[in-house]
C-alpha cells in the first residue's frame, strides 16, 4: 500500500478529526492574514551588490541629503490661458502647495523648473510612503480645472498605481470572472452542481491556508504585493486541477461497483499518486525561480510554490475526508442531460478524442509530422523576443501616475522625476570634476538626457553627476541610453583616470535587474528540466517517457512563447484580445512563464499517462490502451485545462501588461498541450517507438504495474446507490 493510499484511508476513516484540523489551519491563516499581510512592495530589486547598488551606497555615504531625495515625484502645472508670472498662476500654486502640505505626507516641496513657453511649471517633492501617495493624488485630481491642468507622477505615485492596480485586476480578474468562469466548467465536466463545488472549496481553502504562510514569512522577508495575485491565480488552478482528478477517479470507481471506502481508497492509490507525483514537478520547476536573484521572481515563486504544496495536501488529506462524509451526494443536484450518465462505467469514454486517436495511430508518422510542423511555426515568432519592462507609460490612462506622466512629457520631456546618477569614487578630485563636465557636455548632446548637475564630497573624493533621462525611466529608449553610457561613454572618458565609476537611478537598476533574470536563464532551464526528467524517470521508470514527456512540454512552451511575441511584440490580434501593443516582454515573464508552464503540464502528463499503463496492464495491446487511456481521461483533462485558462484569462483580462503576457501565454500553452499535444502529438509519438520495439524496448514494459482490486460482484444496492 502506498503513502497516498495510506493518506486517503486514514483521512477517509476519521473524517472529522482532518476537516477539524484543517479549520484550524485556516482559522489560523485568516488571523495571520488579517493581522500580519502587511508592506508588500510594488518594487523589484537585485539581490547583491550590482553597479546601481554600488553606486547608491557611494551616495548614500557621501551625498546623505541627496540621497533622502532619490525617490521623488513631480507635479506639472500647465495654462495655455495664464503664464508661470502671473497672479492667477500664483495664487492657484500656492494654494496648491498648502493643500498638498496639508495631507502630511509631503516632504521637500521646491519649484524645479519652467517651461520654455513660460505657461508650465514642475515641481519636486518627496511622498513619505507608497500609500501616502494617495492622498496626495486626490488633492492633485480635485486641483484640475479653472484653467490649469494639474498631474503628478514619479517613484511613489507609480508604485501606489501599480499596486492599486493589481488589486483590482484580482477583484474583477480573477475572483469576478475567473472563480465562477471555473465553476461552471467544473459542473458541465462532471455533470453535477455538488461535485463542481468541491474541487472550488478545496481550492478556496488552500488559497486561504497559503495566504497565512505568506503572512508568516512577510514578517521577516520584503516580499512583493504581485505575490497575492500569482498566489490566488495559481491556487484556483492547482487546487480545482487537483480536486478535479480526484473527485472524477473517485466518481469512477464507484461506477465500477467499488463500495465508498474502496473508491476513496483506490483514487488515492491512482489519482492521488499522480496528484503528488505532478505536484513535486511543479514545485520543483518553481525552485529554479529562487536561482534568479531578484526580489519579485522569487516573490512570485514562492507563493506559487506554497499554494502548490497546500493544494497537494488538500488534495491527499482533506479531500478523501470531505468525500467519505458526502459520499454519494457528490452527485447532486445533477444538471440536465449532462447528469444523465452519471453512475455508468462507460461515462467518461470520449468518443469524440476516442475517434481521433484511432485516426492518429492509423498514420502515426503523418500525424505526428503535421502536428510538430504546426507548433513549431506557432514557435518561430521567439527570435523577436525581447525583455523589458512595462512602466508608467502601460498603466490605464484612468490612473494618476499615467495622466502625469503623459503632461510630463508634453511639458517637459526631458525633465523626468527618475533621473540617472553618474557617481565617481576614489580619483583625483580635480580629474572627476573635469571627466564629469565632459561626459555631461556629451549626455547632452547625444539627445536621451537633459543638462545635468555636478556635486563633490565634502572630503572631495567622491563626485556625482545627476542628469534627467528622456522618456519612461523603463522605457526602451532610457535603458539603451544607460547601457550606452555604461558600455561607450563612461569607459572612453575615465580611461585614463584611477576613479571608480557607477551608474544608480531607476533605469540603471532596471538594466541591472534585466541582467539579473537574463543571465541565470542556462542555469534555470538546466535545473528546471533536468530534475523534472529524474522525478517523471523516477514515477514511471521509464527513460523514454521522461524523456517524451520533456520533449512535448518543450514544444508547448515554444508554441506559448511564438504566441506571446506575436500578439504583444508584433501587435497581430493585440486589438481582439483587448491587450496593449507592447515594444518589451517583461523580463520575468518568460523564465516563470517556462517553469509554471511545464509544473502545470506535468498533471496532464502524469495523469494521462497513469491512465495509458493501466489499460496497458489490462488489454496487453500499446494501441488499445493509447486509444482507452486518451478518451477516458480527455474530458477530465480538457476540463481541467479548461479551468486553468479561464483563470488565467482573468489575468489577462486585466490592466497591468505583465500580467496580460503571463495569463494570455499559460492559457495559450494549456490549450495546445490539453489539444494538440495530448489527441495528436503524444498518442503519434509512443506509437511510433512502439512500432521500432525490435531496437527500443517496449516503453510500456518500463511502467510501473498499477494493481487494480475489484470486487467479485456488485455492493449491495444500498452501498452503491448513486444518488
């Protein structure tokens, strides 16, 4: 008997003892995440020391007021009626600084420049907080009017946007449209209103459960605001992915004429193991994220990885508890038509995939030729990829931030709150003074920045240039400016000069942070595919399958990929799906996008392919048990795939383009390897290698022999009474 076996019959026989101790656990969760699920952080960092980082501790030591004063915003005050000069203009900025002054959250509030045409003025300041910046939003929005057009935009005013944001894209996203959009596929797949609502309760509580662990960590560790988003998305799909094969298999089984205790026990021994089986691949593909140095993906690692590991221990303990108290009322409440066949033995056979895979396997070669064909033309847009980062300049137009940005560009491009700082430490005092004038002479007129200013240290070795960047700090514009600078101008000009020279400011921590995801990616792709071959060579032990397993995956995720670029970077059905024509993929999209695809991948796999060795074990034929193992899982799968995309279509539905990329590319992925990879491309392949046995063992041989008990005759009518 195995350890999921084992869990289910031990859940199974004290179930109220495992539904208590679980609400414990989520009685406990709720007051972690009440009490404790505070100062997440919109922002993302390297972990280390990189040149921006470098560069900010040199300011930080040698320039400490100038360094209190990095992270400001701007207000831009325009009048095509009045000019900077006039009374009316006056009057109006003064009352403006007041109102501002009043909220509290204000700090360093100057005049920093005046338009050429004299009818726009800027203005710096310091919020205090990421939240404080609401407020202040609100004193800018009630100032517009009467003539004047007032915005404000800059660190804490995009930071409070980005995150007010993300919070309702997960209202409307994923909890309005992607929970009850999951709902109602759970109960067109299983035909019942009860058996749908359980796998969303199992899902909900591991949500709540992952949460508390969150709030947990957040007490020692900054961890990112997007962390709830990727949590409550991936705890949707995981734990009604989970439910889902369970509950189905349970539901099988008593068809079968397995009393309740023999079903929860054997849909542990099946379905439960392939749950725990697909469910480490995912994890561990999601521990290569924590290679990657940089804040925000391992943010959202770690709470895909805690909302995994919950959702597998839901599925392994309180699941089989939950069924032995319902029992057959999971098939309540039956829809029409749809509920009809529940009770046969034969209600899951597909005759639709059943009819393809026949058609597949009679021209295996062809099949498998025009299948491949096709994903690797979906594939071929990848060589235009290119990561960024989506700013300001991407968020709606509804939102401050944005609506500054926009006036901030109109008024004065080049006077951006974000500037770039050049920091010189350790030379002659004399020689940095003069190398900085020159490089500033040459910024200037290379046209991405503005004129900048020249500070020295009090002990004289350390000097400072910080000049405005042109455009979105993020932008791709800024960052090929300060990769330039780094790589061309800074090297040309202090070649001759003993001063260390370092680049700090939002654009130059992007360019750092971009290195920080890019670089590890051999790594990660090493790591990700290589354990996920030993794990699936260790659940089947077969070399072959591992390896076929990998190889589909790979195609899917390329398939994901083409996609992704063609929509967003080459804007070809961007305007259908409602999506922003992007210049940049956002730089942690595809490296995460790579690892939750093949965790997520790995259900369909582990559970079609446990499937496939059981009708293999029964009938002895490749092709039966190929044709049997497709159709009686197809509408599990297709159902679960299904769920998986319409959550997260919630995330693409939203406003934040990184997170459009990331839903529209693991709905796109899952629809491919739920479809074509598992009707056409996986059936083509294994019955091609089983055809060449005379030089390859028989794959199926390799496979773990799955014992099937059934009882010798049917329960009595009271025990298998399918209500």
């Amino acid at each position: 008997m195995g350890l999921t076996e084992r869990l289910a019959r031990g859940a199974a026989a004290r179930p109220r003892r495992t539904l208590a101790l679980w609400g414990v656990a989520v009685l406990i969760a709720l007051a972690l995440v009440a009490t404790s699920l505070h100062g997440l952080s919109s922002n993302s960092h390297v972990v280390g020391k990189p040149d921006s980082t470098k560069a900010e501790d040199a300011i930080v030591e040698a320039f400490p007021r100038t360094a209190a004063a990095t992270k400001q915003d701007v207000i831009v005050v325009a009048s095509s009626r009045y000019a900077v000069t006039s009374p009316r203009f006056r009057t109006f900025g003064k009352r403006l600084a007041l109102a501002l002054l009043a909220t509290g959250k204000v700090r360093d509030l100057r005049p920093a420049a005046v338009s050429p045409d004299r009818h726009s003025a800027l203005v710096s300041l310091r919020i205090v907080s990421d939240s404080g910046a609401a407020p202040v939003e609100q004193v800018v929005e009630k100032a517009k009017g009467a003539g004047f057009e007032v915005g404000i935009t800059g660190y804490r005013t995009a930071n409070h946007d980005f995150g007010k944001q993300s919070q309702t894209d997960l209202e409307k996203g994923e909890l309005a449209f992607g929970l009850p959009a999951a709902l109602v596929v759970l109960v067109l797949v299983f035909g019942a209103v009860v058996a749908g609502l359980v796998p969303v309760l199992m899902a909900i509580l591991s949500i709540v459960a992952a949460l508390g662990l969150v709030a947990l960590i957040s007490l020692g560790f900054t961890l990112s605001v997007f962390i709830v988003n990727m949590l409550t998305g991936m705890g949707l799909a995981l734990g009604i992915d989970y439910s889902l094969f369970v509950v189905s298999r349970y539901r099988e089984e008593r068809a079968h004429g397995l009393v309740k205790e023999d079903a929860i026990a054997h849909a542990g021994a099946t379905a439960s193991r392939a749950v725990l089986f697909s469910g480490s691949t995912f994890v561990i593909a999601l521990i290569g994220m924590f290679i990657v140095p940089t804040s925000i993906m391992r943010s959202l690692a770690l709470g895909a990885i805690l909302v995994g590991i919950v959702s597998v221990a839901a599925a392994l303990t309180l699941l089989p508890a939950l069924l032995s108290i319902v029992g057959d009322r999971v098939n309540a409440l039956r829809v029409p038509i749809l509920g009809r066949s529940l009770g046969r033995a034969d209600a899951l056979e597909g005759r639709f995939w059943r009819r393809i895979v026949q058609t597949v396997l009679r021209r295996p070669a062809i099949s498998l030729a025009v299948a491949a064909a096709a994903l690797l033309a979906a594939a071929s847009p990848i060589f235009g990829l290119h990561i960024g980062a989506n700013g300001v300049s991407t968020l709606p137009s509804s939102l401050p931030s944005k609506q500054g940005y926009v006036l901030l560009q109109r008024t004065f491009p080049v006077q951006n709150p974000e500037p770039v700082r050049i920091v010189a430490v350790g030379g002659n005092a004399a020689a940095m003074h003069r190398d900085l004038v020159r490089l500033n002479r040459q910024l200037g007129a290379a046209g991405s920045f503005g004129a900048g200013a020249i500070q020295t240290s009090s002990r004289g070795d350390v000097a400072l240039l910080t000049a405005p960047i042109r455009g979105d700090a993020v932008g791709g514009g800024a960052v090929k400016a300060v990769r330039d600078l780094r790589a061309r101008l800074i090297p040309a000009i202090f070649r001759d000069s003993a001063a260390h020279v370092y680049v700090d400011g939002i654009t130059a921590e992007n360019v750092d942070y971009f290195d920080a995801v890019t670089n590890p990616t051999p790594y990660v792709l090493l790591f990700v595919l290589g354990l996920s071959f030993v794990l699936l060579t260790v659940a089947f032990r077969s070399i072959v399958v591992a390896l076929v397993s990998v190889l589909l995956n790979l195609l899917s995720v390329g398939a994901a990929y083409g996609l992704l670029t063609l929509v967003f970077l080459y804007g070809d059905g961007a305007g259908l799906f409602g999506f922003q024509h992007t210049h940049v993929i956002d730089a942690w999209v595809p490296l995460f996008l790579f690892s939750v695809l093949f965790g997520l991948s790995m259900d369909y796999q582990v559970f079609l392919m446990s499937r496939i060795k059981e009708r293999y074990d029964d009938s002895g034929s490749t092709q039966a048990a190929l044709v049997g193992g497709v159709a009686s899982t197809a509408r599990i799968i297709t159902g679960a795939a299904l769920i998986i995309v319409v959550v997260f279509a919630g995330f693409a539905a939203g406003k934040l383009v990184m997170f459009q990329q990331m839903g529209f590319g693991v709905a796109v992925a899952l629809l491919i390897d739920a479809t074509v990879i598992r009707s056409v491309v996986l059936p083509s392949m294994l019955g091609l290698l089983d055809r060449r046995s005379w030089y390859l063992p028989r794959w199926l041989d390799w496979l773990p022999h799955v014992e099937v008990e059934r009882p010798p005759s049917p329960p009595s009518p009271g025990d298998a009474a399918i209500v």
